[in-house]
C-alpha cells in the first residue's frame, strides 16, 4: 500500500489533490482512499490531507502517520507544521518551492530519501491565473513516485471538470500538470 500526506493550507487544494488522485487510482483498477483531516481549519489555516492507494482492498480507516510520500503545498508550513513526521527514511517528499532539492533537504535535515521540489505556485498562475498548487504538485507527484500513470490523471481531471469549469480552467490545469511533471526537480 501507498500512503500519502498532503500538507497545505485552506484553500489551497489539498483536500481536493487528496480525493482526485484516489479517485484516479480508481481508474487503474487500483483500491484507493481520499479524505482531509477537519478540524477548525479556516482558509489560509494549515490543514492535511491523506490518500492510500493499494491493489488490495483497504481495511484501515484512519489518517496517515508514517507516510512513504508526503506532498507540501506550501513551503511556509516549513517549521510551523512537521511536514517529515512519521516520513519513512527512504520516503519521498515533494515540495511548492523554488528552492532546490539540495536546499530543501537541507532546510528539512533529511539524509534520505528523496526530496523534490517545483515552482507549482509559479506554474498554477501562468497557467491558471491563481495561486491554487494541487493539480501541479499531482503532476509532480506522478513523475517521482510513478504513483499513478499521468494519462490517467489528466483523464480523470477532465472527467471531474468537465460540466464544472470552463475548457479553458480544464486546459490550463492540464497544461500545469504536464509542465510539472517535466519541471520537477530531484534530489
């Protein structure tokens, strides 16, 4: 089983990216869980989302203390929230940051693993015009831990959107997720 922790703040899609990326996983015949972790979360307020995925049914039903991927929406949670709590030594962290995989791994005191960043706040505004990383960071997400195949990422998005958002709010999200998925830098 795949368990993944998504770190971000209201507002910023991570309870979104957590449910979108089991819903796809459904897609590839895959078992697949998607849920946030509520609390008093408000916009701006750091909030966490979690996703298991797995051929085998899924019996548990709870968050995701000790993660093989966690996923940081936003890198001002960096020393306020422990983003690396429970993350296995050789887990993969990806993050919404201009630093670099180097930087990052540094900052986060990390010896293994592996540590990923993008610029998914850079790429969700030119190509969305708003400051929303979640289907980004599932682009990136997708090339460094082959998680799930991009295509049925991108096929999912647009069966989710469709009749939701505009074509062009469909093309701009999966212009972003192909972007990251080439863009993603790894350390």
């Amino acid at each position: 089983m795949i368990e993944i922790r998504w770190h971000g703040r209201g507002g910023q899609g991570a309870k979104t990216a957590a449910t979108l990326l089991a819903a796809a996983a459904l897609h590839e015949g895959k078992r697949s869980q998607g849920f946030p972790e509520y609390g008093p979360e408000r916009m701006g307020a750091p909030i966490r989302g979690f996703t298991r995925i797995d051929d085998a049914p899924i019996l548990l039903h709870c968050n995701i203390a000790e993660p093989q991927i966690v996923v940081v929406l936003d890198p001002t949670l960096i020393g306020v929230v422990d983003v690396t709590e429970g993350l296995d030594a050789e887990g993969t962290i990806v993050v919404n940051t201009i630093e670099s995989p180097a930087g990052m791994r540094e900052r986060l005191g990390l010896s293994g693993g592996k540590v990923c960043t993008i610029d998914a706040s850079g790429i969700a505004l030119e190509e969305l015009g708003r400051d929303i990383p979640n289907t980004v960071m599932m682009g990136a997400l997708c090339k460094v831990s082959e998680v799930l195949k991009l295509q049925t990422v991108k096929d999912d998005i647009v069966g989710k959107f469709e009749g939701r958002f505009s074509q062009k709010v469909i093309d701009g999200n999966l212009r972003a997720i192909d972007r990251a998925f080439e863009e993603v830098k790894v350390g």
